[in-house]
C-alpha cells in the first residue's frame, strides 16, 4: 500500500489544524459538550479547517471527526480527526495535547499523525515504515520485566469502578511509583519515542486511538484491547499499548486478574 500522498495530505491537515490552534493557546475558554466534556472554539477551528481541505481534495473519502460527526463517503477511506485530544491539558496551558489525524482503510488504521501545536513536535507512522518524529526515526524500548514498566493513563477518573480495579491489578505490577497520570495521547508519543513502557485506558473513542495505532507500532511497539486482539473500528474502547510487545501477555494476564 503506497501512502506517499495520504502522508502529504495529512501533513496539510495537520498544519492547517495547528495555525487555528495555536492563536487560541492560553487565552481561550471551555464549553461543555451534552456528555459534559470540555471543548473550545479551538477545537471546532482545527476540525473545520481539516474538513475543508478533506472535502476539497478527496471527497469521496468518509470523514469522521470527534466535534462534528461523520460525513459518509463512497471510496471506503476514512479519514479519523480529533483536532485536540487532550482538551483538559489543553485549557489549562500544559503542551501535552496533540492533533490526531488518521486514515483507516477496511476498518484497520494504515497512517496516523499526532501533531502538537506549541512545541511543534509530530509523530507519523504509517504501515510498512518506521515512525519518525519531526523527521527523524523513534523506537520503543525494551522491557525484560513487567516489575520493570513505567505505566501511563489520563487519569483514574475515566475508569468505573470495574474497570478501575484491572487497571489497579496491572499498576501492582508495574513500577507503580513512576506511574504517569496525565498525557492523553501525548503518553502514546512518549512510549514511541522510549520514554514509557505501558499505556493503559478504558471507554475511548476511534478518534482518539486510531492515529496512534500505526505510530505506536511503526515505532517497534503494540497496541491492543485488554483481551490482547488488534485494535480495528469495532473495538470497544479499551486500549493498550506496549513498547515492547514481548510484555503483551504479562499485561493481560494482569489486566485479567486485577479484579
């Protein structure tokens, strides 16, 4: 599969994203979605401007994005936008949100881009290469023990009570005081680029985890559901990923016994 111009594209949509962003960086105010999520006017921007180049260039590909829904298309493309994941970090003027950009093709992610804005890092990874960062190759790193992983999640709070008791069942085996709360898709360019070992969460959405899948596994590691399987649009929304997909069955086994 030859991606040389959807990479292109995706570089346009995430330039596009990061000038509406950028102005609104420190200064912009929060509404409340009907799930009582945050978001911003600069969210809405980000995910106009991508639409518009999308529907201009390629519009027979299916469009989904986190603010404004899905707009069919004939081509059996899709094209995955969540133009801020990480809107909390993101109004409290911590640089650790990130523009996810993906293309799905038969369900399955083949390229992802994950752009932040401020810092002007951006990951791409796309089946078949190695994901680089600003340009140049990352790799994930190798974990000889579970005991060993440093582990990464957004935050407690998005867990319910039952899933909440495995994640705890998989942090008891990990090296639990270096655990990471916080980072929403930044912990998964963490664990691409060596800094991370375990990124683990629950009820997400294919916006905010299907960039990430090519990025993750271009860079050497894997991403999951908690039962092990590949990530694909069905999923349910509880997501692993692994720097180093030797501790895949440590991490569900300890996932399974956590509760």
């Amino acid at each position: 599969m030859k991606l040389d111009n959807d990479i292109a594209l995706a570089m346009r949509l995430a330039d596009a994203a990061a000038a509406a962003i950028r102005p609104h960086f420190r200064t912009v105010a929060a509404e409340r979605k009907g799930d009582a999520t945050p978001v911003t006017l600069a969210d809405r921007a980000a995910e106009e401007a991508m639409r518009r180049i999308l529907t201009a260039e390629v519009p027979r590909d299916t469009i989904i994005g986190e603010e404004f829904g899905s707009t069919a298309g004939s081509s059996g493309r899709s094209w995955v936008l969540d133009p801020i994941d990480g809107t909390a970090g993101f109004l409290a003027g911590r640089p650790i949100f990130g523009t996810l950009i993906a293309l799905v093709v038969e369900g399955f992610p083949v390229l992802g881009v994950l752009d932040q804005p401020i810092t002007g890092e951006r990951w791409v990874g796309a089946m078949g290469m190695q994901t680089t960062l600003n340009g140049k190759p990352v790799q994930t790193r190798i974990c000889r023990e579970l005991s060993d992983a440093t582990l990464a999640t957004t935050g407690p709070h998005y867990f319910d009570d039952h899933d909440g008791g495995h994640f705890m069942g998989l942090a008891a085996k990990t090296d639990h005081k270096r655990m990471v709360m916080g980072g929403d898709c930044y912990n998964y360019a963490m664990l691409a680029t060596g800094q991370l070992d375990v990124v683990c969460e629950a009820n997400l959405k294919l916006h905010d985890w299907a960039a990430l899948v090519p990025i993750v596994e271009g860079a050497g590691g894997t991403m999951a559901d908690w039962n092990g399987d590949p990530l694909h649009a069905g999923s349910d929304g509880h997501v692993i990923a692994l720097g180093d997909p030797a501790r895949l069955e440590d991490v569900v086994e300890a996932l399974a016994c956590g509760h």
